[in-house]
C-alpha cells in the first residue's frame, strides 16, 4: 500500500508533492532516463539528434509503444508535455533554454534560444496523457488503487499485481499511516526544506540523485579572494562528518560538481581531507 493525496493531482507535470510523484513514476514513463552511473538511455526516445548550427534537437519516439487507453504515443503527445512543462513551477528552469517545441510527422522539433549540447540529459520529464507505465490508476467503492497495465510496452514482470492506496489528508496523516503500517513505502528527502522524518522502524533504501549541497565562496571579496584560502578550506572539510550528521549517512560525499556514481566522476583528482592543510595556511598567514 502506498500513500497519495486524493485531492492532489498525479500529474508529474504540475504535481510539486513528492509523494504524488512517487505514485506518478509507476502510471508514466519519460523520454530519456539515467541510470545509477548517469549514464543516458533512451526510453520513450528512441534517438536524438542535435543541429549545432540550428540549434535544433530532432527526437525520434520508439514505436510501437501505446498509452493505456490504447492509444499509440504520439509526436504530438510528447509536444503537448514538453510545453507543458515549460510552463510548470516543476520544469521550467531546466528548460528555460528552449524557445520552441513542435510536432513534425513523427518527430518532435525541439529549438533552442542557446547553443546548448546536454539538453537530452535534461528531457527525463514523463510524458502525460493517458500514461505508459506499467501500472494504471483505478477506483472501485473501496478505495483507489493501482494495477497492472495490460498494454505496457516493456512488458517485463511486475512485482505486484495490484498496489492499494491509502488517501492521506496530509502529511501528519502519512506519517501515522507508515507509523501503523497502513502504507509499506514513504519517499522522504532530506535535503528537502519541508522534509518530514519518521519514528518508525524500517528500512532504508537510498536512491542516487543529482540533488547537490554545497559551500559556496564569493571569490571577488577578501578572504576568500584567495585562491590558497579556498583550497585549504575545501581540503579542511570533512564531507563525510557532514554527510553522517546532517542527512544521517543517506548522502554521498564529493569534492565536485558531479555525483561520485556518475562515471564521469573524476577519482583521481580528489584530495584527502586534513585539518593539517588549514593549520599550514593559518602559520603561513601568521608569519607575514
């Protein structure tokens, strides 16, 4: 069983509620996702092409793929979601870039405002209408609940036939209902501003993101105008403290701008952290 707000729509479009987005993830499917490394895969997109000069993406969609109403997936459908999402509190930012998105034939245009190369990292948005994911929302007289879609494109093996769902009026309502066992399964974020935690005992299962907390420099004023200073203090930080104490381990420490699961993560060019690098400087200072 998992929670969701009946009064909150499951579009993950317009949707900000993570809990919504949880339900979501299993009803629609997106253009591209990454996989635990941040490596691209097509998945609704069966290719994409970028004109450099133009400035224009072309997607091709995989075919044979249908909604579950039966409906194939269209370039127009797929258009249709990408502006919507442009206009969205959700997507909006990450496709600030894009001036236009039109179908043409079986494909989907999509013209940019900058020259801009990683767009496809950016387009795991999923694609609405009717949904292509392997589960479809339902309700009978007892409740809502989730099941298996019968057109499901993939049509890999499902753990679950059928996944009930508990309507949760609000968040303190969620958290009883995991507290009592009613739901199985809670999304929580705890880099989220609104985070809730839960007293429960349970599992944890974590989930890599491209979600990033950082300390941040004004390089242009005294005295981190100092390029030595900066590094001393990088080097005096113990990401692994911080990760333990502030999100109780569920975090991954990094020295740069990139997920260490993502192989394009550079390894090799990390510093050790020491308290030493800090105490160098501090005499060094002290000495002129």
């Amino acid at each position: 069983t998992l929670p969701y707000f009946a009064g909150e729509s499951l579009d993950p479009v317009t949707t900000t509620e993570m809990v919504q987005s949880s339900v979501g993830a299993l009803l629609y499917e997106k253009l591209f996702e990454l996989d635990e490394h941040y490596v691209l895969r097509p998945l609704l997109a069966d290719s994409c092409a970028y004109d450099a000069e133009q400035r224009v993406y072309t997607l091709t969609l995989r075919s044979g793929v249908t909604f579950s109403d039966g409906s194939a997936l269209t370039a127009r459908d797929v258009a249709a979601t990408l502006e919507q999402a442009r206009q969205s509190q959700r997507y909006a930012a990450r496709l600030a870039e894009v001036s236009s998105v039109r179908a043409q034939g079986d494909t989907v245009r999509i013209t940019m405002s900058t020259d801009l190369a990683t767009l496809a990292w950016r387009l795991d948005i999923p694609i609405v209408k009717a949904g292509t994911g392997p589960y479809v929302f339902a309700a009978s007289d007892s409740g809502a609940y989730l099941e298996q879609n019968p057109s499901w494109w993939q049509q890999k093996a499902l753990p679950l036939r059928r996944i009930e769902l508990l309507h949760c009026k609000d968040r303190d309502t969620m958290l009883y209902a995991f507290s009592s066992r009613e739901v199985q399964l809670l999304p929580l974020d705890l880099t989220g501003t609104g985070a809730s935690g839960v007293s429960a005992s349970g599992d944890y299962t974590d989930a890599p993101t491209s979600v990033m907390q950082f300390l941040g420099f004004n390089t242009r004023r005294a005295p981190f105008s100092d390029a030595a200073l900066r590094q001393a203090v990088s080097a005096a930080a113990d990401r692994q403290a911080l990760v333990d104490s502030c999100l109780l381990g569920h975090g991954s420490a990094a020295q740069f701008p990139l997920s260490p699961a993502s192989e394009e993560y550079p390894t090799e060019l990390e510093a050790p952290y020491s308290i030493a690098a800090l105490q160098q400087l501090a005499q060094e200072e002290a000495g002129t």
